[in-house]
C-alpha cells in the first residue's frame, strides 16, 4: 500500500517473531492482538531468521520485523557520554533497540549487530529497577529517556508503552521522562495522568533534510501538530536541533523550521531545546554510504573529535550554532533551557557567552528547566 504520511511508521512492519519464553506474557499477547500481523515463534536466545548474517545489507528488510523478546541485562543506566564534553547527565531507559523510520546519520547502524526491530516484553524487572533506583536516590533528580536506542514512539500504536510508562512517572517527585521521536504517535498520551512528569520531544531539522535523511518521519509540520497537542494535554515540550547538518540553504533552512516552531507551538511549554552538530564513528561513515548512495551527508571536511568522532570543523560548527541559537532566542521564552548536547566550554562560551558552571552545571540547568524552580 503507498502511503502518502509517514506519521506513524510502525505500519511498515510486516512480521511479528515472539521469543518462546515471552510467549505466556500478558503483554506480548497484547501487542500481538493489537497489531493483527503475522507471527512466529522463536526458540529462546536464538535469531528469527539469517537477517543478522549480512547486517548492513539486510538492515532495510531487519525494520520490517518486529522481535518481541526478553532483555537478560539491565534496562536503567547513565546514558554513555564522555569526559571530555559537557554531558547533560541523561539515565537511559533500554526499552529496545532500533526502530521503523531510517534516518541516514542514524548511529545505532554502527551500533548494533541485529537487524531486527526489538522490544523488550519483559517488562517487570523494568519497573523493578526503576523503583529501586528513584526510591533508593530521593535526593538525586533522574531525566530519563528512552530514545537513546530506539525512538520513544515509534511503535508505540503496537506496544502501547508510555500507557505504562507516563502513569508511573507521574508518582515520583524526583524523576521526568523524556519521550523523544521523529513521529506524530500521540494518540496513547491523550488521556493519561501524566502530572507534570512526561516531557515530549521532537527532533527536528531543516524541512530538507528531514525530507531527504530521515525516511519515513513525520513531516514538519506533523510532529510541530502533534506537539501543539500535547501541549494542550498538559504535557512539557522539548526539541532537539540534532544533528544539524551543513548542507545548501542550511541557514534558511534551520531558520525555516524555528519560524514553523514558533509559529505552532507555544513558547513556555517548552522546556529544553538541544543544539547538536553532526557527529559520527567512522565505522558509520562506510555503512551510510553503502546503504544510501545518494546522500551527500558524509562527503565533507571532518575532524576527529576527543572522543572519537568525525565532527566538522570547530569554525563550521560555531557558525552554525550561531545562526540557529539567535533565532532561537529571538522567540524562546526565557525559562527554556537552550544548551548544546556533546560540546566543549570554548563552544558554549563563545556561542552562548556563558559556560554551564556559571549556572550550575548542565545537569542543574536542565532540572531547573522542567521542574520550575
Ligand atoms: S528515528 Fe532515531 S532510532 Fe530511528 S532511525 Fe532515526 S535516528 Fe535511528
């Protein structure tokens, strides 16, 4: 069937495979009821299929097929930043991995070595671990995400998990979740008791980019819709400018989008807004290239960051910054918290005029953002 929206991608998946010992879970039963899709059985720790034999080449057909499975590791930990950039000190909520849109900078193809999309059925130890670790830290604030390695909402018409997760947050004074994708799937946020607690984010980018390297997002103007609404549920907003790419027009671009922002949603129901320039571990580089031949995204001048990865040049990068955060600030409310993801003091120093230690720290700036005081 041809689609002409991309608002909800999970329509692209065509199989589901169930781990056999998830089989007998309540909630796999229900995600299978919901998505009416062929399903298979799969001995327990073994693959669906010969998907993963040729990873990058099958990793097209690996977004059309579901794996609902068992995670055996841990679902709550730090988000991996590194010491040598201002890190926003991110817990990262491991809710699967993978997902159905396919953006061309996507850096779990580098990442991960399955195909398959996977979500985690077992979702018990999952609050479990939660639990433990907001009840046993009170005096900690924990912002967790659960778009770290797949996006937050992308199956969530077939998984149906922030109708668990929302609800649970709500309760905790010293945590917010940050559910952060490239779709328009709200329709499961309608009506929950969210408290305050749930803060909704968008990535966005230059309407030509989003068009040409993120297959299967929603539009501008769909995820812009979907975040107005939510805003009118209650729920606190964020955007993520990442990754901002150089590319012909990207200064009209970029200015495009933050017009359209603000032009559609309000200005103080957002709570953070992230600046990020494009960024990648060279392993990335050759999958990209071979998996989408006619992007042009990866042939520019990078330089090896400290942490390994190819970034533009600082002066490429501060020009960028500087354009986009002007305009940004031109229609930001005062309480939104503007601040870059991966970046050096010398960068928010001469961007932004200000080093995050005047004001605390990162971690505090944002905590301060969404909670108020
Ligand atoms: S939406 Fe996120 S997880 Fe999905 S392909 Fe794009 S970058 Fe990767």
């Amino acid at each position: 069937m041809q689609r002409h929206s991309w608002k909800d991608s999970s329509y692209y998946i065509n199989q589901i495979y169930v781990e056999e010992s998830c089989l007998h879970l309540d909630y796999t039963q229900e995600i299978i009821h919901r998505a009416q899709l062929p399903w298979s059985v799969v001995p327990d720790r073994q693959k669906p299929n010969s998907l993963a034999d040729d990873y990058v080449e099958n990793l097209s057909a690996g977004k059309r097929q579901l794996y609902l499975c068992m995670n055996r590791g841990v679902f709550f930990k730090p988000c991996p930043g590194t010491r040598e950039y201002q890190c926003c000190d991110y817990q990262v909520l491991n809710t699967g991995t993978n997902c159905p849109i396919d953006c061309v900078y996507c850096i779990l193809q580098a990442y991960l070595n399955n195909p398959w999309l996977t979500f985690y059925v077992n979702t018990e130890p999952l609050f479990k671990e939660l639990t433990e670790s907001l009840s046993g830290h009170p005096e900690l604030f924990f912002r967790v995400g659960t778009g770290e390695f797949t996006d937050s909402l992308a199956i969530d018409r077939l998984t149906g998990l922030s109708r668990r997760l929302v609800p649970f947050f709500a309760h905790w004074d010293n945590a917010v979740l940050e559910l952060k994708t490239k779709s328009a799937v709200i329709d499961n946020l309608a009506d929950l008791p969210h408290n305050g607690r749930t803060v909704v984010a968008w990535s966005l980018n230059s309407p030509s980019i989003m068009k040409s390297q993120e297959i299967r997002s929603a539009t501008l103007q769909e995820r812009l819709d979907a975040a107005r609404q939510c805003a009118e549920w209650g729920y606190k907003l964020a955007f993520h400018f990442d990754p901002i790419i150089e590319h012909p027009g990207w200064r009209a671009g970029y200015a495009a989008t933050i017009d359209a922002l603000f032009a559609t949603v309000p200005a103080e129901a957002i709570a953070w807004i992230s600046l990020g320039a494009l960024r990648f571990l060279p392993s990335l580089k050759e999958i990209g290239i071979k998996r989408f031949p006619a992007s042009t995204i990866y042939f520019n001048e990078f330089v090896q960051g400290l942490d390994g990865k190819s970034r533009y040049f600082r002066p490429n990068r501060v020009e960028m910054y500087l354009s986009i955060h002007r305009r940004l600030k031109e229609k930001a409310a005062s309480t939104t918290c503007i601040y870059f993801c991966m970046e050096s003091d010398e960068i928010w120093q001469e961007v932004m005029g200000f080093v995050p230690a005047a004001h605390g720290g990162l971690p505090k700036m944002l905590d301060r953002a969404v909670r108020g005081s």
